[in-house]
C-alpha cells in the first residue's frame, strides 16, 4: 500500500471516529434534557457581563439574608444546598446562584480563571446589604478574596481551600479538554456516571448512599449540557486555583468565621483545617463521619451551625473563635 493510500485510509477512520464522537455527544446531551432548578423557589436571573446567571430565593425577603455558594467541580450547581435551603429559609432570606459556567447558569466557552469568578462573587454578595455568606471548598477562597470592603455580616466556609487542581496549572490539559469533539469525548469520560459515583464514594461522602441515585442523575444531566466542558476544564487544569493566602486573609478580616469540615475528608484533609482555623483565628467545627459535603450528610445539624447552635453529637468544636 502507497504512502497516500495509508493516509487517505488513516483520515477516513479518524473522520469515522470524529463522526461517532459527535453523534455519540448529541445523544447524550439529548438525553440529559433541560435541567429544572435543583431547589424550591423564587427562580430568578442575574445579568453579568452578558451571561444570565441563575439562582434561587426563598424566605421573607424581610428576613437576614443568606447567601449560599457552591463549591466547583465538574458537575457543580446550588443543589449542593438542597438538604439545608428549605430549612435555613425558614429564619433567612436564602439566596443560591448557580455560578457562571455552571447549572442552570450560561456557560459561554470563556477561559474561566480564579479572577472571573472572585470578581464574580464581589459583583453579586454587592447587591445585597451585609449579607451572611457560606461557602463551600474552592468558592470559599474566592468569598475571603474580596471580602474586604463588602460589609458581609458572617462568614461560614466548608472545607476552605485555594488549591484544587494542578500547581502550576497545566495548559496542555486544559486545552485538551476545550477543544472540539476530542474535548467533549474526554470530557465525557471525566463526567461518565462511574465517575460521578466515584468522586461522591472516595471524597464527597463518608456514606455514599446519602448522594442519592437520583441527585446523581442530575449531576450526569448537568455535566451533559452544552458547553458544559468549559469551566471544568479551567478547574481540573488548575486555573481556578486562587491566589489568596487564607490564613492571613482570614486573620485580616473582621467578619466573624466558623470554618466547618468533614473529620475524614482527606481533599484537603481535617490537618489542614486545624491549622487554618488556629493561624486566622476561627472557630472549627468538626461533623463526625462526614467528608466534603456534611451539609449534606448532616442538613439539620448544619442548619444549627450556621444559626449558631452547637449540638452535642455529631459535631465537635475543635477550636473557639479568637477575640
């Protein structure tokens, strides 16, 4: 066989695999359908730089308002709130936005960075008058970064980091995932069913049943919608990690801070967690037999926590607030 032969049969497979990539992406998509709201409420839309930024309400807008902020991960929306948003909006008015490029939110195919999504936060905590604030994992650093100035009332931050991803980032992998059809194949693999089941089993819960197979449908539907591949991609290359200190942010600010963790959380583990409450100055609070997310593992225990209850079991207070 000719060398042109060899090529011309080369190019005809991979436009046969390009084919299938593609077709096999819109049956997925297909199947993922339009997503609803992950929680109950007030549905509405907030303009920022040209995207429509979703999120929900709920409470007497009389009320103290909340204002709750996911954590970033390939399948990340607000329903990380959705076994404390009916609760707490029974004393708050509860706001949860899904963040750009992710949810129920637009996900233009920009090169998310740490700066879009600080700025983020600045523009939307501004529009309301000394909110409180709980944010969660990688969102927390974001919340710390452009706290000052804000008026925020309280502060409560799950699992706190500034680093999620690669150090320094990897634009190689990001990318890889960005570009068309390879991207969305790879992508998929990274946002495959097992996966999701995977990530929830090893880090987000200590009991894994808690997920819930249908929250878990839900997380597949959200990584299925178009351009659902963009921001993930800024975040598993690194380039969502920020550049806040938040030991020394935190010790700067004036806002009271519970900081909350998972005693076997290990992506950052509990270690981390001491030793960032004692440099800033935070109260601790520990939840037994929770990983990432024990404000889902233990939704009534943490709505205490954020109102200021402390209760005896399951959660420990490894460390009181300094004056």
């Amino acid at each position: 066989m000719s060398i042109r032969s060899k090529l011309a049969s080369t190019a005809k497979y991979v436009a046969l695999g390009a084919g299938a990539s593609v077709a096999a992406t819109r049956v997925l998509r297909a199947q993922a359908g339009e997503l609803e709201p992950p929680l109950d409420g007030r549905q509405r839309s907030y303009r920022w730089r040209g995207m429509d930024i979703s999120y929900t309400e709920a409470g007497d807008e009389d009320d103290e308002t909340l204002v709750l902020l996911h954590g970033i991960n390939a399948a990340g929306s607000a329903g990380e709130w959705r076994e404390v948003f009916a609760d707490l909006s029974a004393e708050y008015h509860v706001v949860a936005p899904d963040l750009p490029g992710f949810g129920r939110s637009d996900r233009p195919p920009l090169r998310y960075s740490a700066a879009l999504y600080e700025d983020f936060v600045r523009d939307f905590l501004a529009e309301r008058d000394e909110p409180r604030v709980v944010a969660s994992s990688l969102t927390a650093a974001y919340v710390v970064g452009v706290a000052d100035g804000l008026g925020l009332a309280e502060l409560t931050l799950v699992c706190p980091t500034a680093i999620a991803g690669p150090e320094p980032p990897k634009t190689a992998v990001r990318e890889l995932i960005r570009a068309p059809i390879v991207g969305d194949a790879v992508f998929g693999l990274l946002a495959s069913k097992p996966s999701i089941a995977y990530f929830n089993a090893d880090h987000g819960y200590w009991d894994p049943e808690k997920a819930g197979e249908e929250w878990q449908a839900y997380e597949w539907r959200t990584t299925h919608q178009r351009n659902a591949r963009f921001a993930p991609a800024s975040f598993v290359s690194g380039f969502l990690n920020s550049d806040v200190d938040l030991a020394s942010a935190l010790a700067a600010l004036d806002t009271p801070t519970t900081i909350v963790w998972g005693r076997e959380a290990d992506l950052p583990p509990l270690s981390a967690g001491r030793e960032l409450a004692d440099a800033a100055g935070c109260e601790l609070v520990v939840f037994d037999d929770a990983m990432l997310l024990p404000h889902v593992e233990f939704g009534s225990q943490f709505v205490g926590v954020v109102s200021g209850e402390r209760p005896d079991e399951t959660v420990t207070i490894e460390q009181e607030e300094s004056d």
